[in-house]
C-alpha cells in the first residue's frame, strides 16, 4: 500500500525503498517514479537515469515482469 498520494490510474506500485512509493508507468517511454511526498511535484521521474532511486525503481519493475529481463 502506498504511502504517498499518486493520481495516475496507469501507473503500477511497486514497493518503498528509502522513504519513496515507487512506481512503473507504462506508457509509451516506460517511466519509473519515485513519489516522496503528496504534493504534486514530490517526485522524480525517468528511466531510468542516473538518480540511485530511480535504477532500484527500475530493477523492481524488471524483477516483478513489467519491464523484460536484461
């Protein structure tokens, strides 16, 4: 169960990890998400750059299926 609020029906939860509800979105780009609070602008976005969170976001989606095996 998240803790933060995240309004986007398409996206996945995947877990927390260091204080973040953690997300795959898979729309076109394949987005991961790190949500740290729940005001709009509390997270960070990407794919799966060069932010720490956002690789452990990424290898949690490759881990529960959303995204294929490297």
């Amino acid at each position: 169960m998240p803790d933060f609020q995240h309004d986007c029906t398409g996206c996945k939860f995947l877990g927390h990890f260091a204080k973040h509800d953690l997300y795959f979105c898979g729309d076109e780009r394949f987005t991961v998400i790190a949500r740290y609070g729940d005001d709009g602008p509390d997270y960070v976005s990407g794919w799966p750059s060069s932010l720490p969170i956002l690789k452990v976001a990424a290898a949690m989606a490759e881990v529960k299926g959303f995204i294929p095996a490297k």
